[in-house]
C-alpha cells in the first residue's frame, strides 16, 4: 500500500491488536477494552497528505438533549489536552477522539505509533466517565470535568 499503511500494519501485528483491514480505504479497524468501556478504533494512512491519524470512538452517541452540556464539557477536556483532541458530531452525537501526526520528509516509526495510539485510547477511557455522569446523573460539564480532574 504506502510507508504509512505499512508500518500501522506491522504496529498491530507486533501489539497483537486483532484488525479488520480495509486497503482500498487504507484504515484498519479494531476495538479496544479500556477500564471504564469497550471502543471502536481505526486508524488511517493519508499517504498523499504523509499523515496517520487514529481515532478513538465512544460507544454511545449522545442525545440530543445533552448535546450541548458534552460539548462544553469536551471543550473542557481539551483544552488541557497536549496530545490529540475530543470531537463531537452535532449532527449524530457521535463522539470520538483523535491522534494524528504530519510525517513529510521524515518517517513514521513504531515507538511513533505506540505514543499515538496508546495515548488516544487512555484519554478515551479516562474522560468517558464524565460523559456519562452527564448522560445518567445530569451533571454539569464543569462538575464532570472536575470529577475527572481529580
């Protein structure tokens, strides 16, 4: 497929992540068990843009109704955030976040990918306790990132 592809591959394979391969699309997708839930993943080689960008998905979208409180809540999150950022779909409620890294004349390397994707999985699983005390106890953003922030 592409240096990038490539090595995301030989990451998985030596991590032992079980993977779907989509190569017309060049993203593979798997699931990660974290403490708090169990997680979609992909990642996916831009090889035209030199980019690899892996994606963490919670495992429930967001009501409507609560839409707005996750968002301020996310922005929270992020905002303290060095690596990677919180999205969230207005539209669907999906929320998911993201890893990614520019590798134009340089190379992707495994000890790369590992910070990346570890990194984007452990942030998922520690903030996703406070959308659920939203969710299913009605807190505020503020109350939940406070909690999370402990």
């Amino acid at each position: 497929m592409g240096q990038i592809y490539d090595m995301m591959v030989a990451f998985f394979q030596k991590a032992k992540w079980a993977v779907r391969t989509d190569e017309a699309n060049a993203v593979l997708r798997m699931s990660y068990q974290g403490e708090n839930a169990l997680y979609a993943c992909y990642g996916c080689a831009f090889e035209d843009r030199n980019t690899f960008a892996f994606y963490t998905v919670a495992p429930t979208n967001v009501p409507g109704e609560t839409r707005q409180t996750v968002a301020e809540y996310l922005t929270l999150a992020n905002y303290g955030l060095m690596i990677g950022n919180f999205e969230l779909d207005l539209d669907d409620g999906e929320v998911r976040f993201k890893t990614s890294i520019d590798v134009k004349d340089d190379r992707l390397s495994l000890a790369l990918l590992k910070q990346l994707i570890y990194t984007n999985v452990y942030t998922t699983d520690k903030y996703w306790p406070g959308i659920m005390s939203i969710l299913h106890n009605a807190a505020s953003a503020k109350e939940a990132i406070a909690n999370i922030d402990e």
